[in-house]
C-alpha cells in the first residue's frame, strides 16, 4: 500500500505540473487573442476613418466640379452673347465704313 500512495502522490504531482504548463500556454495565447483583437479593432476604425476622408473628399471633389461646370455655363453664355451681339455690330460697322471709303468723291486723274 505504500508503493500505491507514493505512485498516486507522484501521478498527481505530474498532474499539477502539466496543468500548469497548458495554463501558462493559454495564458500566452489568450493574450496574444487580446492584443489581435485590438489590432483588428484598430484597423476596422482606421479603415472607417479612411471610407469617412473618401466619402468627403468625393463631396467636395463633386461641389468643385458643379462651380466649375457653372462658371463654364456662364462662360458659355457670355460668348454665345458675344457672337450674336458684338460680331453683328462689328459687321455692320465695316459695311458702314466700306460705304464711306466706296462713297467718297475720289480725286479724278486727269482735272
């Protein structure tokens, strides 16, 4: 009866340390979960913050866009104007002015 207490004692001392050496083991693991849970963590913030900078920058990009589209409408407006108002007049001021070179008594040669 002896043998079988001290091979008792012994199996549960093996026991012990085995299961000390699988709870160190998990420990390390469950830390290295934690430290991987933050960093995922992270990364989907950084990765929001990165669709939010996206988000407005293609906002603003498209405001831009609109100003500029507008200024060239007006920018077109102006020389459709232009073309129908300004060219007109000044074709009609070089037929007033041919008229009056055409229509000035020119010197005769031979009196």
């Amino acid at each position: 009866m002896n043998l079988e207490n001290i091979f008792i004692s012994i199996s549960g001392i093996l026991i012990v340390m085995l299961l000390g050496i699988i709870g160190f083991f998990l420990k390390r693991q469950i830390t290295v979960i934690e430290s991987l849970t933050e960093s995922v963590n992270a990364l989907k913030i950084s990765q929001e913050i990165g669709r939010a900078n996206d988000n407005n920058i293609r906002v603003n990009c498209m405001d831009r866009h609109n100003i500029i589209n507008k200024r060239l409408d007006n920018c077109e407006d102006f020389v459709l104007f232009c073309n129908d108002t300004v060219k007109p007049n000044i074709r009609r001021q070089q037929k007033i002015t041919k008229l009056k070179n055409d229509t000035q008594v020119q010197p005769q040669m031979g009196q």
